[in-house]
C-alpha cells in the first residue's frame, strides 16, 4: 500500500456523516477512488453518530471485518454499525456480504458501486427484516428472503432516514419479541437437530428437545432439522444453516440456541466466535433441569458432581500452552493460572462430592439390609420420564408426590409402603426417569440412587401409550436396564393413560405385548394391576376384598 493511500484512509477516521444518513455523496466518491486506485474493496463502519470506527482495506472481490463481539448487542437490537463498502465489478450483494450482515448484527449493508472510471453509481442498501415470532419456517424460507433491499440509488438521491429506519426496526423486534408471551421473562431459544439417518427419528427427537426446554422453563421459537452425511467437526451444523439459524434468531429475538446432539469443546468455541448467543446442548439443558428439580440432600450433591464432570472436559480442553513456563533455578514460571486453579478446585470438588455421596450409599445399603430381615418385598415404578409414574405412586399409597405433566417434574426417589389385597405388605419406589440418551455424566452420579433398583423384587415397567413414539420409549428403557446390569430383574409392562387412548388400539397393543392397561388418575382401573403384582411376587389376594381399603400409605 502506497503512503499516499495509508494517509487518506486515516484521514477517514476525522470525517463525521450526519447521523440521519446512510452515506453521504462526498464519502461514497473518496472511498471510490481510493478503491479504484488500489483495485481493492475498502470498507468502513460508521455508529450511529456518524462517527468512522472501522477503516477496513480487503482484496479486490471480498473484504473481511474485525471481531465485534465487544460491540454492544442485545435481544431486540443491532450491534450500531453500519456498514459500507465497495465493489469493483458493478455487482450488488454477494453471499458474504447478507452473511456478515446477519452475523455480526449490523445496523445495514450499504454497497457503493465504482465505475471504470473510479466514480461512485448506485448505492444500495440492505436491512434485516423483524419476523413475527408465530411464523415459524424452521429454515425453509430462502436466506435472501429473511432481508429488505431498498432501491439502489445514486449516492446524492438516498432520500431514507437512517435513524428513524433503525428505531422502527428495532421496535418491531422488540414488539415482536413480546408477542410470543406478553410480560413473559423467561428465555427464548431456537433448537436445532442435526442427523445422519431418519428423518423421522430426528424430528421425534426434536419434539423431546421441545418438551425438555419446556420443562427447563424456555420459551421455543423456531426449530430447525438438517441431514448430513456426517457431523461436521467444526460447527455440527453446515456453517450455511448456522448462518440461517442465526439469522432467525435475530429476526425473532432468540436469547439461546440449543442443540439435540452434544456439542465438542472445540465445537462451543466455534459457535461462540460466530455469534453473542448462549449456546446450550442436550446434556446441558438435562443438567440445568435436573439442578431446578433436585429437592433433597442427596440429589443436589448428585446433580452438581453430574454438572461438573461435564465441566471439567470443556476447562481441560482449553488453550494451555502458555499457561506454565518451565520451572527451576534460572526459569521461574508464573505458577499456576486461573484455569489451571478452576481445574484443580473442581477436581478437589468432584472428590469431596463423591466421598459424601459414597457415606449417603451406605446409609442406603443399611436401609436396604434392614428391609431384607424384615422381608418386606420391594417393587420400583420404571419407566420413561413423564409416563406417569409419580402419579401411579400417588394412587396406589394415597402419598402426595409432586407429579406434573412435564419432564423430570419429579427427581428424587421416593418409597412408600403399599398393602396388597391379600393384606402383604411391599415398598412400592418411585424412581428417575429415563430418557433418549441420557448423559453419562447422569448416569454415574445417579449409580447410587440407580442401585435402589437393583435390590428391586419386580420392576413395574410404566408406558404412556398415548404417545407416538411409545415404542422408542420401551426400547430406551430396556436398553437403559441393560446398560445398568439390571435385565435379569422380573418386569411388568403396562400402560398408562389408557383414558386417553381409542379402546380397539388398547386391546390390541396388551395383546401385543403381554401388557395390562392402566389410567394412574383412576384407582378403579388400579385392581388388576395389584392382583398382577401378587401374582409375580408370589402372593395372589383375595379379589372379593374392596379394593379401596387395600390403599395404605406410609413412608418406606
């Protein structure tokens, strides 16, 4: 670059526009001619003052811009940069150009077109376009489509306010924002699901995804599915459909992008460079559920360790190679760094936790040898979560378990004492429930609470059968049992929420898979179901008794 072109572009930081327009007629012609004569595109951006903070000199068909991420944004707004630059060839927006103004959040895109002999011709200007929340596209409609192109026009005829035209748009995002749930805090999130098999499967998967959010307490806007022929390394998603995500996501005013898969260390990082969004994946938004829903002693020490093994990876995994310089006489290091403190505390952590959770086991164990001299037979409710099983163990014990129509309503597990017709006594157990893909982390946490049922004499294996995918929730739950080493534990299906399922379909799928049919709601359904657990335990009661006087409850 000439020393003549370095002194004019720094000259452009002490030019001021006026605030209510996008570019003026003596800009657009240097910035022209300094293009024309470094055969380069040369860009700025300008705040709403008007003031130059970027002077930006790219290559002769694209331009890059720095990092703005420190610019201020929020849901509803634009980062307060517009953007303008030029064009060599006469052409008007390229890819690019919609990408970054979508990305980085720009107030507009202004294009100044330079002639063959280094004149400004046509300007034209580009905005994104506030969306109303309730259409929801999931990504279908063209990208292009998601922006407002103003005419082009000689740079001395742009007749648009600039001001004016921003503080309308960001009153219609904001407006828009607020129609999703008016007065309505909680956070908004766009989901996305990526697959590299059925169709099908991953838009069940994605329905989950929706409940789960629903259940953390996030408001979901706009979902989006896309097939691969494998995960991408870098973003999981095709780096277009992230574009489109977060595109849609500032259309509709989105705080959170949550995925279906679990995303890498390396992949939150690229996602988090690429926009100020919170970035969240299925383990994590287990997590966060499971944190809201931990009541006792015992399953908050367990939540947390979950939490912070998935933490620890994610700390381990970031840049450390200057984090210790070599140790000994002549070569002091700084010591230890602040990541480097994180991880050992949460190490130190993760220890204590599982010395306290290792003492609550053995409290366990003796509860459970003392229920063995006592003989009393225990039967543990399994199952998918929000199947129902809460709402079972509060009618068969008359117990007032919280049970809700939601994911996980319920976290830690409870045991009551339930006399069968024939007057035996059993703990009947409420357990967690199960889930597609249930995190390792979970998993081990919760071994101590797991292991209730595998003292278990009978494993009541509750189905809703009013969901579609009833059957992925069977296959789930007993491959979950298998992985915990607990298939060889007698087991009795039923389905729940029979109230809400045509009597035909009913009959069928008990004959189908050699399963009796139940609504939890309705204790007057609830008799054969005891006579069955009589039956497998051994002991089969009196069908003459009344079958409301056999309800007792009382705290195993």
């Amino acid at each position: 670059m000439k020393a003549s072109h370095r002194r004019r572009l720094e000259r452009l930081y002490h030019r001021r526009l006026p605030p209510d327009q996008i570019i003026t007629p003596e800009l657009a012609r240097t910035l022209a001619e300094l293009s024309h004569e470094m055969h380069r595109q040369v860009g700025i951006l300008v705040d709403r003052k008007g003031r130059i903070e970027y002077v930006v000199v790219g290559e002769a068909r694209q331009i890059v811009w720095p990092d703005l991420r420190r610019v201020r944004t929020s849901s509803g707004r634009f980062c307060g940069l517009r953007c303008i630059h030029t064009h060599l060839n006469g052409e008007s927006f390229t890819e690019d150009d919609l990408t970054d103004l979508a990305l980085l959040r720009l107030d507009v895109m202004a294009i100044v077109e330079v002639t063959e002999t280094g004149v400004p011709a046509r300007v034209h200007v580009a905005h994104l376009m506030p969306a109303q929340p309730g259409d929801a596209d999931g990504g279908n409609a063209p990208f292009a489509s998601r922006f407002q192109f103003l005419e082009p026009e000689p740079p001395g005829h742009l007749s648009v306010n600039f001001l004016e035209l921003i503080e309308s748009l960001e009153e219609e995002l904001a407006r828009n924002r607020r129609l999703v749930h008016p007065q309505d805090e909680r956070e908004r999130a766009l989901l996305v699901s990526v697959t590299t098999g059925s169709l099908a499967e991953a838009e069940e998967s994605l329905e989950e995804l929706r409940q789960l959010s629903d259940s953390a307490g996030v408001i979901v806007l706009d979902a989006f599915v896309q097939r691969r022929k494998a995960y991408d390394p870098k973003f999981l998603i095709g780096k277009g459909k992230l574009r489109e995500v977060l595109t849609r996501a500032l259309q509709l005013g989105a705080d959170m992008i949550i995925f279906d898969q679990s995303l890498t260390p390396g992949q939150v990082r690229a996602i988090n460079a690429a926009t100020d969004l919170k970035i969240l994946d299925r383990t994590q938004l287990i997590l966060d559920i499971f944190a809201q829903r931990a009541r006792s002693r015992e399953g908050k020490l367990q939540v947390e360790l979950a939490q912070l093994r998935y933490l620890l990876p994610r700390l381990t995994d970031a840049d450390t190679g200057l984090s210790r310089l070599t140790g000994g006489i002549g070569g002091r290091g700084p010591g230890e760094t602040k990541l480097e403190m994180d991880r050992r505390r949460i190490r130190e952590r993760i220890r204590h936790l599982e010395a306290q959770i290792a003492a609550l086991r053995a409290e366990r164990e003796q509860r459970r040898q003392r229920r063995r001299r006592a003989q009393i037979p225990v039967v543990s409710i399994v199952g998918y979560t929000n199947a129902g099983k809460s709402t079972l163990l509060n009618t068969l014990t008359r117990s007032c378990v919280l049970a809700e129509e939601r994911m996980f309503a319920t976290l830690d597990p409870t045991s009551r004492r339930l006399r069968l017709p024939d007057g035996d006594e059993i703990i009947l157990s409420d357990t967690v429930g199960f889930i597609r893909r249930m995190p390792p982390d979970v998993i081990r946490a919760f071994r101590a609470t797991l292991e209730e049922i595998a003292d278990s004499d009978l494993l009541i294996h509750l189905v809703d059968a009013s969901s579609p995918y009833m059957e992925w929730h069977i296959e789930t739950v007993e491959a979950t049992l298998r992985e915990l080493n607990l298939g060889q534990i007698p087991r009795l299906l039923v389905f729940n929420k029979s109230d809400l399922v045509a009597p035909e379909i009913l009959r069928n799928l008990c004959r189908s898979y050699g399963a009796l049919a139940i609504s939890a709601l309705h204790a007057e359904t609830l008799g054969e179901l005891l006579e069955r657990i009589a039956e497998q335990l051994g002991r089969r009661g009196g069908a003459d008794e009344p079958f409301g006087e056999t309800l007792v409850g009382g705290r195993a």
